[in-house]
C-alpha cells in the first residue's frame, strides 16, 4: 500500500502561510513562502482592493509554474460564489503572463480554495481562459480533502505536465461535487434579495431626503473652510462655534444627513443592477459593476439637487453610467486605451448598427467611414486597437501541447537579406540611368519599380501619345541595352536567379585578404585605394546592421581584442574619409 504524503493534522494545522508552504513541499514542491507586493502583480483595482496579502508559495522550474496564497478580506468572502468570483478574475488577470499559475485562496485559513487557469484557443482562434477551482477543508479536514491534495503532488513531472494535472485534478473534482449547483451561494441573487427588501421613494420623499443631504453639504463645506482658515485640523467645538450651534446640534444635524444619504443610496440599489445588466459581457465581473455603479450612485446623492424639480432615478441615471463606462475604459483591457478612443470606438459600433437598420447586411469599414465622413484609415486605426491580445504562449491544437509562438513564422528580414536587396536596388538605378529618359521611365512604369503600381503598355502610351506596339519596341529596345550592359560588365546589374552571387561577391576581395593575413601579410596590403573596395566598404556602413567594429572584423578579419585593431580602424576611418571628400 502506497504511504500517504499527508495526514489530518497537517491540514488542521496549516493556518498561516509558512504551514501552507509546508504542505506543499511535502506534496514534492520547490517551496519558498515569500510575501509579493500586490502591485507587481499588475491586477485590476477592484482585485488589489479585495487582496490583503499575496505569498508566493512554491516555484517549479524556472518560474514555468508558480503557486500564489492570496489572502482575502472578508467583505470579498460573503460567499463561496463571491470568492470564485474574485479568485477566477484574479486568475484571468495572471494568464496573460507567460508562466502557469496555481492560485490558492483564504479568508481565515479555515477554508482554502484551489485555483487552475487553463488558456486555449476555439476554432475561430478566439482567446478561451477556463478556470477550475475546488475546496478545501482545513478546520475539520476529511480524507478527500488529502486525496484532492495529494493527487497533485509534484513527482518530478515536466512544470507544464504537472500543471496539467492540476487542471485536471479541479476538473475532476469540481465536476463531482454533487452540491456544484448550489454548493455556493449565489452572490448576486444574495445580493438582489438584500436591496429588494427597501422600499422605493416617492417624490415627496426624495425632495425631503435631499434637502438634508443639502445641509450635511453646507456642514461639510464648512469644515474644509475652518480648515483652511485655521491651518490645522478644527476641533469639534470650533468648527461648531463658527456655524453657531451648539455641540450636539451639530452632532444631530450630522447624524440626520448621515442617514438620510444611506437611506437614497439603499432605496436605489436597484437602479444601479438594473443598468449594469446593459455593460455585461465587455471584461469586467458583474460584481465589479454594479460596485462600480454604486460609486456612480453615492456621487449622485451627494451632488443632487431637489429644487431642479426632477425625480432623482432621472439625475442618477447618468452618473451610474459614467462610473461603469469609465471603469470599463481603465480596468477591462490589459493595455489601457485612452477615453476618446472608445468614444470614437461607440460612434463606430453606432454607425454598423444603424447601416444595418438602413438595410446594408455587412456594413464594410469604407461605409462606416463614409457614414461619420471620417478617413477610413482612422477607422482601421481604431477598430485594430481594440482587437483582443494574446500571449504566444498559450497553449492551441487538440491536445494543447503546442504553444502559438510555435506556430507563427519570422518573416524579419536579416542583415545579409537587406544588404542584398540594398545592393540590387543600386544596380537597378544604375542599369535605368544609363538610359535615355523616356526608356527609363517606360521600364519604371511598366515594372512599378518606383511606387509598385504596374501599368499596362496601352495606359503608358495613352501618355506619351503612342501605341501600345510602339511602346514594347521601346521596352525591348531598352532591354536590350541593360542586357549587353551586363554582359560587358557583371558587376553592374545581376539578374534574380544570381542575387545570391552578388552578396557573396561583396566579400571576396576581403576574404582573399584574410588570407595572405594568415600567411603574414599585414593589413597594409588590403587595396585602400581601389575605387570598387571603396564603394564596397561604403555600401556596407550604409547598411542597417553593419557597425565599425563589425565591418573592420568582417574586412580586416581582426577582432577588438586583436593588436591590429587599433591599425585597422585607423585604415578603415581614413578610407572612409577619402570617400566622403
């Protein structure tokens, strides 16, 4: 019979971080049990405001798979729901990073909830994060807590298989929880059941309620005057002396405005759910929303006026959804876009769905710009910045073991590939300015050498008042003289199939001059002041890539540790120089 790798105790005794960094490397784990600054983490707001502490429990190979305790305040553990809530953004939040993540969650360490983000791709290569989680019993701890435990156990598995376990450890056991359906308590519905037992206000009352939220104003205004005025925090009886009132009328009429600005807040909660329900679905939690909203909300209260004579849903309407566009604009995305962009970006969504009304089934972006009389560059612009970011790790295919990066060429172009197509380049506008100018320009129309526009030879001859027949003999002709050209001389134009050559060429004279080197020659013999070396040495140093120290190791095949680097680089400065004057 297998031993077992943890008991009972272990679990009842884990009751601060140390002890849970203890379990896990009991489980086989590189434990290390270090505090991380919240910040670094890069989280959203509402995620850092829900944190208390953030230890890094244990680290698998290269930092390939990380385990993270997060301690939770209390009001972010209302319920089981509520905490998977929190922990799966925190988890979405953290797949955006290369690494692999299993994330642990406590309130008090009587409880502890496992965490496993997994990112894949659908058919339409739509970034997918999946989040399985599980829990933990640590107070009265039962056998399959330690079977859940133990079944992720590090034995020494590949950071990526193990992390694969894990996921499907969560899975499994998420998927055989009999209670999963109600085995949490639903936040929102929670929620919705509190803020439903308020009654809603009348006009009347709303008026009376806001007449004293005017006065906790003017006593508030009113401190922040004494403040100002005195330089210093005023006491209680200063800053009641200035109003002339008393003590406990101060008291009193602080306390009246106190509730009557919790009592409209809590009588509108309800309008708040009811806006947010409209922002679903554009990267923030309902939670975070309706918090949000509720932010929206209080300032409302605290900025309305009820001698304007509207009911105050109307006035609040409009700043619950200022708050929720707004945290929706600084905390979905992982790069921030800034607030005109979405703006633009509304008026864009805006214009598809009228065209769409108007009858136009797929509105193109040329019809939304046209529709906004806006550049249809700036609409590409735009829509482009808002398309969704994905890491190149994230693992695709059937089996998920292939990550993106693998799969995406590199189409950069490299140094020897640039310096050739500078060199053809070169020769093309040498070849065409030997020329007459009307050949040249023929040739340059008809190859698109200039702007890469092609044109037939009919269009060329409506310019120059020929035929189309005329204007081929013209091309033939000129043809002909770049091609004897090149007969004479080979190393004026190259033709596609022997671009490869040219580039080798560059260097031959320099290699052949490593050469005697090795056989004792000194740096003196290199042909300083042959026109062609010249022109060589002075295409390379206009290349992108080919530094003074490169181009003197390539050339003069001396290093900068080598004696002669000193002689060589003076060669090379005088030749270039010479070149210049």
């Amino acid at each position: 019979m297998t031993a077992r790798l943890l008991c009972l105790d272990d679990l009842q005794n884990s009751n601060n971080p140390e002890s849970i960094s203890y379990l896990f490397q009991k489980l086989g784990y590189h434990t290390c049990c270090e505090p991380v600054s919240i910040e670094d983490l890069q989280l959203s707001p509402r995620s850092e405001e829900s944190i208390h502490q953030v230890y890094l429990i244990a680290n698998q190979g290269d930092s390939d798979l990380q385990i993270f305790l997060f301690q939770l305040y209390p009001n972010c553990w209302i319920s089981d729901r509520d905490a998977i809530s929190r922990m799966g953004a925190i988890a979405r939040s953290l797949c955006q990073r290369p690494s692999f993540f299993l994330l642990l969650g406590t309130l008090n360490y009587r409880r502890l909830l496992l965490v496993s983000p997994i990112k894949s791709f659908n058919h339409q290569m739509e970034l997918k994060i999946g989040v399985r989680q599980s829990f933990v019993n640590l107070h009265k701890p039962s056998f399959s807590d330690l079977n859940l435990l133990e079944r992720i156990a590090d034995q020494n598995l590949e950071p990526k298989n193990l992390y694969r376990i894990q996921h499907s450890v969560l899975n499994y056991a998420q998927s055989r929880s009999k209670t999963k359906s109600n085995q949490c308590e639903d936040a929102i519905k929670s929620y919705l059941i509190a803020i439903g037992k308020t009654k809603l206000l009348k006009a009347e009352e709303e008026i009376l309620l806001g007449r004293k939220i005017s006065r906790l104003n003017e006593l508030e205004e009113s401190y922040e005057l004494v403040h100002e005025l005195l330089g210093r925090t005023p006491k209680d009886s200063e800053w009641a002396d200035v109003l002339e009132l008393s003590i406990c009328e101060l008291y009193n009429q602080l306390y009246i405005g106190h509730i009557a600005k919790n009592k409209l807040v809590e009588a509108n909660l309800r309008l708040v759910v009811s806006i947010a329900k409209k922002y679903q679905g554009r990267g923030l939690e309902f939670m975070d929303l309706i918090q949000e909203g509720n932010l929206g909300l209080i300032r409302a209260v605290e900025k309305f006026d009820p001698t304007k004579g509207y009911r105050f849903s109307t006035y609040a309407t409009w700043w619950i959804k200022q708050a929720i566009t707004r945290t929706i604009q600084n905390d979905s995305r992982i790069i921030r876009i800034p607030a005109y962009l979405w703006d633009k970006f509304q008026r864009i969504k805006q214009a598809q769905r009228r065209l769409i009304k108007q009858g136009l089934a797929h509105p193109s972006f040329k019809d939304v710009a046209t529709y906004l009389k806006e550049p249809l560059e700036s609409i590409l612009i735009i829509t482009k910045a808002f398309q969704n970011s994905v890491s190149w790790n994230m693992l695709i295919g059937d089996n998920e073991d292939t990550t993106l990066e693998e799969m995406i060429s590199d189409y950069q172009i490299t140094i020897e590939e640039n310096l050739e197509q500078l060199l053809i380049k070169e020769d093309l506008e040498k070849a065409l300015d030997s020329l007459k100018p009307r050949e040249s320009d023929i040739l340059k129309q008809i190859y698109g050498t200039e702007d890469g526009n092609c044109k037939s030879r009919e269009e060329i001859g409506h310019q120059y008042g020929l035929t189309r027949e005329r204007i081929r003999q013209i091309e033939n002709k000129a043809m002909a003289k770049i091609r004897q050209q090149y007969l004479d001389s080979e190393d004026l134009f190259v033709e596609t199939n022997q671009r490869q050559e040219l580039s080798q060429k560059i260097f031959s004279k320099s290699q052949a001059t490593a050469e005697k080197k090795k056989r004792g020659k000194n740096l003196k013999e290199l042909p300083l002041n042959d026109v062609a070396f010249k022109h060589r040495i002075d295409t390379l140093r206009r290349c992108p890539g080919f530094t003074e120290t490169r181009i003197i190791n390539l050339i003069w095949q001396v290093s900068e540790d080598d004696p002669e680097f000193t002689e060589a680089q003076q060669q090379y400065r005088e030749l270039i120089r010479s070149t210049i004057n």
